[in-house]
C-alpha cells in the first residue's frame, strides 16, 4: 500500500484526513507539528506528505526546506493562508502543490493522485508526451502538432521542458525565471508572459482558452497533458 504522512495540528482535521486515506487505500502515518512530521518522514516509507503551514512549533516552510534536505517525497500543502506569496513562498521551498482551506475530499485525493503520477513519471525513461494537441518527445527535443514539426527558439523549447516534465505541478514564475535565465531574473516576469504568449500561439489551438499551458494568477503556470 502507498504510504501517506500528514500534518496537521487540528486533531478533528486530521482524523478525518487519516479516514479518508485510509478508505481509498491509503497507508497513513500523522504528525501533529513540525518536529514530530519530520522524525515520522526518517521512518516511515512515504511516497507522499500532506503538510499544513499553521504549525505549533516551526512553520510548515521551514519544515519543506528541512526535508528537502535529503528527500524528494512530494510535498502537497495545506494552508487557511490564501495570499499568492504564501503560496509562492511555500512551492519555492520545495513544496509540489497546494490546496487552501476549506476544501473537498475529492479534490485533495485527486490533487494526490497527480503528484503520485508525476512522481512515477520522474523514475520512467524519457518520456513522449502526448496531448490532444501536440506532442513532445523529450528525448529528441522535438515537438510536433498535427504531424508537423513546430520550430520553437531554445528559451521557449527550455520552458515547454520545464512544465511538461512537472505535469500538473504548480511551478512558480520565480523557479521559471531562475531555471530559463538564472537567478538575476527571478523577478522579471514580463519575460515569461512574453514566452509563454509564443508557444500557446505554436501550440494551442486556442490561445484565449488554453487546455495544456494553464496560468495560475499571480503565481506562475502549470502543464495539464
């Protein structure tokens, strides 16, 4: 079974996490603080960690940057703070996704079952990934969209590789910018805006309506395959 550790110092929310995992087949550990979560993540066998930032003791950011340490588990937060630069500075810690408070069962499961997928994903061989609209060969640095190849500059090919090998991952403009142009223009977002505008017109048969190459407000963007 697939272990699954959270934290969260409401006991009430936790019990009713724990009955929910554990109804879909899940293995749950829990942790009520930051201390506690990280000693259960030493020996506990996780493919996965559901972390609330509101902790007693060390917040739930100094709790990602600790573990990121010496794990690659994937982190989905849980948060009543609805700000985008509490979101920003949660994902840039190392965190793979968020969900803010209230939420629905059925939403965080799914949320859970895409970080699980995208973590196999990472372990498999180069990928071709294929979407209603066009394809991606990783491997070969090619992409093509209705059997034609479509020519992207080196920036634009850099992003597309970034999201597409991060699928339904929240990546932030921040973690965008540092990875395509280094950390000098980790603020300049205008360039991304730019980028992004040129391969949604490559790519997207609609560029008003995009399905693959989906802006998240203020925060940055996500590939949906």
């Amino acid at each position: 079974m697939t272990g699954v550790l959270v934290v969260d110092d409401d006991p009430h929310l936790l019990r009713i996490l724990k009955l929910a995992l554990e109804t879909s087949g899940y293995t749950v550990a829990t942790a009520v603080d930051g201390r506690s979560a990280l000693l259960a993540a030493t020996q506990n066998p996780l493919a996965l960690v559901i972390l609330d930032l509101g902790l007693p003791d060390i917040d739930g950011v100094t709790v990602i940057k600790e573990l990121r340490e010496w794990s690659r588990v994937p982190v989905l937060v849980l948060s009543a703070r609805h700000t985008s630069e509490d979101k920003v500075e949660a994902l840039d810690a190392g965190a793979d996704d968020y969900l803010t408070k209230p939420f629905g069962p059925d939403e965080l499961l799914a949320r859970l079952r895409a970080l699980l997928r995208r973590s196999a994903d990472l372990q498999a061989p180069e990928p071709v990934v294929v979407t209603e609209n066009f394809t991606v060969d990783l491997a070969k640095h090619r992409v093509s969209r209705e059997g034609a190849d479509v020519r992207l500059t080196p920036i634009e090919w850099k992003i597309l590789e970034i999201l597409v090998r991060n699928p339904e991952k929240l990546i932030t403009h921040r973690q965008l910018l540092t990875d395509v142009w280094g950390p000098a223009y980790a603020k300049d977002s205008n360039y991304l805006r730019v980028f992004m505008a040129q391969l949604r017109r490559k790519l997207e048969p609609d560029t008003g309506n995009p399905r693959h190459l989906l802006t998240e407000a203020g925060i940055g963007y996500r590939f949906q395959p």
